[in-house]
C-alpha cells in the first residue's frame, strides 16, 4: 500500500532537504521541486496528498503557482505555503485559493508536522463529506444472524486481508455496495479513500478521462485511479463498460500505470479494484459481450451475494437495524412490527431484496400511525409497492436513479412478457433489444425466465 505522498517545493536547498528528511523519518513518501516548473513536473508525475509551497521562487512566485492549479477547478489535494517574506495581504489571498494554511519562515517543525497532519486529516474528511449523504445510509456492517451472512461476513474478512482484486455478483439491492464498504473497513487500506462509481453514470465520450484523467499543458485533472490511489476503487455495474474502456483496464491492471488523456507519460497507481455486477459475468464473457482477459483479472477473488428470499430468517434483525437507523437518522417516530407483521415478512418473497425492505420500513414510519406495526398494515403496504410494480407507475420517484431505473426496468420487462405469454423472442421485437442482451438483463433484474425454445423461436 502506498504510503502518503507530500510534495515540497522550496529554491532554499537547505530548508527543503531539511523538510524532506523529517517528513520521510515520519513515515511520508516525499518529492522535492525547487522552482515552479519542476513543481509541475512532479505533479504531472504522480498526484500528491499534500504540497507544501514556497512563495518565492526563480520562475514563477508560489501564489502564481497556486492560482494556476486552482483555475483548473478545485484544488484535489491541500497545499500549505510557507515564505520568509509574507504579509497578510499574502496570506489572504493565497487561502482565497484555496491554500490550507500559511506558515512563516524560520518553521517550527513540531508546528510543521502538526499543520501536515491536519492539513492530511481534513482532507480525508472533505473526501468523506462528498459522498456523506449516501455512506449514511449504507450498513456499517452487513446486517443479519443467519448462517449464511456469518459465513459472508467471514468470507469478506478472509478478503480484506489481501490486496488481490474483487469481483461481487448479485440481484439489484442485496447489499454489494455494502460489502465493498466493508472489505475496505477491515483492510490495511481503510485510512485511504473508497471511491465507487457507476460504469453506465460515465459517459462513453468521458469515460476515458474519468477514469484515467487528462492533460493539457500544466493543466492536470486527476481520474478516478489517481483519485482512490493507495485505497479501494468499486466499479459497479462493470458489464456496462464499453470495450474501448475495457482495453484501457486492462492495460492499467497489467502493468499498474495509467496514462492520462493526452499525457505522454505512464503514472503508476496504488488502488485495489472491486468490481460489481448485477448478473453472472462469467456469462456475459461466453457471449463475447465482456472481455475474457479483464473477467480474469478481475475475478481473483469472488463473492456473491444471495437475494434476501434465500436467508429470509435475517428479516427481522434488517427490520430493526433500519427502524433504528431512521428514527437516528431521519427524526421517525419509533414503531416496532408485531410478531404477525414480522411472520408475514419473512414469508415474503422481496423481489426487491434488502433495499426493498428498506423502503418499506422507511415509507410505514413516515405514513403510518402510531404503536406497533400490525399485520393489516404490512399486507397493505404491500399491496401498495405491488401495486405501483405492477401499474403504469413501477417506481417511486424519491428513489436515487440507478434504483428507479431497475425497478422501472424490471416492472416494463415483466409486463412485457406477461403480455407476450412468456414469448422472450417476442419482447425481444416489441422492446428493440438484442435477445441474449434481453436475457442478461431479466437474470441480472432477477426475472424468473421460463423458456419455452418451441414459442421462443
């Protein structure tokens, strides 16, 4: 795992080998640059944790500098600016950049160390922050007592322990995202970012630069394996990546370099990769729509996740855990379920899996009454999700997008086939789809595909 990285660039050699030699005796990575040029160069390299700036330099002064990185948008790794000449009409308008902090010169190096520190810490925080809304909704943990989240649970602690990449298979909504979280808790790389990303929210025409970044001049936009460098990289839905795409990872696994759009050279990268699809990838490798060579790089380790219908007896443990995280989270009155509402629960099939039954507890806290959750209420609540599955309104639309597009997607699919008498080559004409496509995505939205070959022709 990388180590964190910390860029010095100061034209006083005695201060920046000083600097360079504490910071590698506590633990850091260090480059040194002495003018602004050189500073770029070691930018363009490798994307630095942290830059610590001189202001006065031969070439170009550090404010100059540090406007120009910030004009490229905002600045993707904090930087202290340190001078033996400031004043504060300096100091302000290098934190109206977007400088962390300002010391002067002669340092302190005990505050030095201390303004590092911070400065690492608060950017680690900025990072989590981005994506706050959506880790507070996810499962610390994976929720449930039965055997076979045990032996899950188990399985992803084995995983944690190495560096070897991950591929996690499983229906829409049984929890993937949330056992790529907690591979990452429990490995050597959890101080360092977890980035997931949707293979089908990147654009084809960006993707290349999403993932991998670009150049052009001094300007650098570091990509998203530069971005989760020394953490953990999920690339969900990763049967969705055009082949262009899948050429370029593979390229970069093999040799763990990646070069920027209209870079000239290769950068190397830190970063375990997770990847996570809805279906069996294995399959879609057989129909040559999936790369053979990334299947197998990406598929050192696998785990896969079974639908909630198969472990149904965790029911009422989810049940609790997300009555509790609502009412934590969202201010609901607290309501418990009956022993029959519980019972009917279990029973049921959750097409939907985990994040069904979320929604669920989710919408009886904020429609319903007070005391416990009785039976009837369940059975119409029910009644209800089935109904909106089954209309001309197959979601609901408080639902984040890749959501309601499966469940729309699964609703328009099943109502097709009903109307069709099961006929798949059928749907396949009525929907414009290519037919073994259409049978990936009924597997992967976890339609029961029951396939008379006689009609299907």
């Amino acid at each position: 795992m990388s180590k964190q990285y910390i860029l010095v660039v100061d034209d006083e050699p005695d201060i920046r080998e000083l600097i360079r030699d504490i910071l590698i005796d506590e633990g850091f990575e260090v480059s040194v640059a002495d003018c602004a040029n050189k500073a770029n160069e070691a930018r363009r390299a490798r994307r630095p944790d942290l830059v610590l700036l001189d202001i006065w330099m031969p070439d170009l002064d550090g404010i100059s500098l540090l406007k120009q990185w910030s004009d490229e948008g905002e600045l993707s790794f904090p930087v202290i600016m340190i001078s033996g000449h400031g004043n504060i009409e300096t100091a302000v308008e290098a934190t109206r950049l977007g400088a962390y902090d300002f010391l002067e010169k002669p340092l302190s190096m005990a505050k030095l160390l201390l303004t590092v520190q911070r400065a690492l810490d608060s950017a680690k925080l900025r990072r989590e922050n981005i994506s706050l809304r959506r880790q507070a909704e996810l499962v610390v943990e994976p929720t449930g007592r039965s055997e076979t989240l045990r032996e899950l649970r188990e399985q992803a602690k084995r995983i944690a322990k190495t560096d070897a990449r991950v591929l996690i298979t499983g229906e829409a909504g049984t929890g993937k995202e949330i056992f790529a979280r907690y591979i990452h808790q429990h490995s050597s790389r959890s101080d360092n970012p977890f980035i997931d990303v949707g293979v089908t929210s990147i654009a084809n025409e960006n993707a290349a630069v999403e993932l991998f970044g670009s150049e052009e001049g001094d300007q650098i936009y570091y990509g998203l394996l530069e971005q989760a460098n020394g953490g953990t990289l999920l690339l969900t839905e990763i049967a969705e990546m055009d082949f262009s795409m899948q050429a370029k990872l593979v390229g970069a696994i093999e040799s763990q370099s990646l070069l920027r759009v209209g870079g000239s050279a290769p950068v190397r990268f830190d970063v375990r990769i997770v990847a996570a699809n809805l279906g069996d990838l294995g399959e879609t490798v057989a129909k040559h729509q999936f790369r053979e060579d990334l299947y197998y790089q990406l598929n050192v380790l696998p785990l896969h996740i079974p639908p909630l219908r198969e472990h149904p007896e965790d029911v009422p443990e989810l049940l609790d855990y997300y009555v509790e995280h609502f009412v934590a989270s969202e201010g609901l009155p607290y309501r418990g379920f009956t022993t029959a509402a519980q019972n009917r629960l279990r029973n049921y099939g959750w097409p939907g899996n985990v994040r069904e039954l979320k929604n669920l507890v989710q919408r009886l806290l904020i429609l319903g009454g007070k005391g416990d959750i009785e039976l009837q209420e369940v059975d119409q609540a029910l009644g209800a999700a089935n109904t909106i599955n089954n209309t001309a309104s197959p979601v609901d639309f408080n639902l984040p997008l890749r959501e309601a597009r499966e469940r729309f997607e699964k609703a328009y699919l099943e109502h097709q086939l009903e109307l069709t008498d099961g006929n798949v080559g059928k749907v396949a004409q009525r929907t414009g789809m290519e037919r073994t496509h259409l049978y990936r995505k009924m597997r992967a939205l976890g339609i029961n595909i029951k396939r008379d070959v006689t009609n299907d022709e």
